[in-house]
C-alpha cells in the first residue's frame, strides 16, 4: 500500500472525551437508582449513543420502551454537552497537532472519522475545525462501528482508495470497522485490548510519519 491518507478517529484518539461520556453515563445511572463504575464505561467506548445507552440499563437490570430510551439519551446528551461545551485545545492529545502538521506536509490527507453525533461542537471547541480534509461523524452515517460506513464514506470524500488509508482507533469496534473497510489499522491504547491492528502504539507523543511507514511496510 501507498499511505494516501489518514483517518482518525475522535473520541480516544484526538481527544479524552471518555471521562465525560463516563460522568454524565454515572449520573443517569445514580437517577435511575443503580451504580456505573469506570470498568463499565469501557463497554461503551466506540459505541453509538442507543447502543451505550442500551447496555447501561441491562447492567442495571432494567427494562424501559423506546419512548422511554429516548429521554434518557436525550438527558445524557445535555449532560454531556454541559461538559464539552467547556473543553479547550490543551485537551488535544499530546503529540496530535504536531502529527497532524507533519501528514500535511507530506502530502497526506486528514479524515476524521468518528461515531459521535456531538464531533462538531468537539472540533469547535479544540480549534480543529479546518483542520481536517474530511470530517465524517454520527451525522452522517446509519450503520454504527463495526460497519466499515464511516471510514468507507472518509475515503470516498477524501477520493482516496480505501487500501491506501490508514485508521488510528482506541476502540474494538473502531478496529473492525477498519478492517471491514480494507484499511490498515493502528490502535491507540494497549494491545491486549484491540486484537487486529497492526500495530498499537500509546499515542502520538513521539510518533513520527516515517514510524508509521515503517509499520505499514514491514
Ligand atoms: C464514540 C464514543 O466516539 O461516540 C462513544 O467512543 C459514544 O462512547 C459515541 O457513545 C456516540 O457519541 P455521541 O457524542 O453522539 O453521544
Ligand atoms: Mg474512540
């Protein structure tokens, strides 16, 4: 493959937007009368709203009709949003910009792609609106990680062939949607928790283009 493009996921990979998807999670969960520890929340990573919601009432053994769910979500969301609202670009990940400059430079093009309905008030706030050759989030796609739509959708606005692109992910579900997409995959996070990506790394501190060549091309 020829590295053509990168597409990034947002929330683990860009930004640490886990701590307050987990506070405003443990809130509903406390009104509703039962506890949501941190080990819970990773469940809930990269996948879509319904879904967390979903899992979050089965932990707490409850069952509730669609109407119902609805609420739920849409309190979670203002809860959510409460907190998004305040972030600022020093909660960039360390060592995101500067990757991000070095792709630039070399000629390669920027995607975001990500599950989160609330992307742009993120890149708003974390000044990276514009950033990016492509933003494709959970506004514009109907099939949720692992479906490969949202990294497939990336590429096509990029006019870039999916084999050429290269996902960075924090989360399982992200890893297979990648891969059902064609593309390489490298995890952020810790490699006993995303099988299937070539290569998993901490995160951009100190990760170079000519590192992530190198393990596309080994
Ligand atoms: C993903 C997060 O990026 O977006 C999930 O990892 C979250 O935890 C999902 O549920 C949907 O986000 P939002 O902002 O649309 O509720
Ligand atoms: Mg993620």
């Amino acid at each position: 493959m020829e590295i053509e493009a990168c597409i990034f996921d947002l929330d683990g990979v860009i930004v640490d937007t886990a701590k307050y998807h987990y506070l405003a999670w443990k809130e509903l969960a406390a009104g509703l009368g039962f506890e949501f520890t941190r080990a819970d929340n990773e469940r809930l990573k990269g996948v879509s709203r319904m879904t967390s919601l979903n899992i979050l009432i089965e932990i707490g053994g409850i069952t509730l009709n669609d109407e119902q769910k609805e609420k739920l979500a849409a309190q979670k969301n203002a809860q959510y949003v409460s907190y998004i609202r305040k972030m600022s670009p020093d909660e960039i990940l360390p060592g995101v910009t500067r990757f991000l400059d070095e792709l630039k430079a070399a000629g390669i093009k920027t995607a975001v792609g990500s599950a989160s309905k609330n992307t742009p008030l993120i890149l708003e706030r974390l000044k990276l609106i514009g950033y990016f050759d492509a933003v494709v989030d959970g506004n514009k796609v109907s099939k949720a990680k692992p479906d490969p739509e949202v990294f497939l959708k990336g590429a096509e606005e990029l006019a870039v062939h999916p084999k050429n692109c290269v996902v960075f992910e924090d989360a399982p579900a992200g890893v297979k949607a990648a891969l059902n997409a064609g593309m390489e995959c490298i995890g952020i996070g810790l490699p006993e928790n995303l099988p299937g990506a070539k290569k998993v790394i901490p995160g951009f501190d100190n990760f170079q283009l000519s590192d992530l060549k190198k393990i596309v091309h080994e």
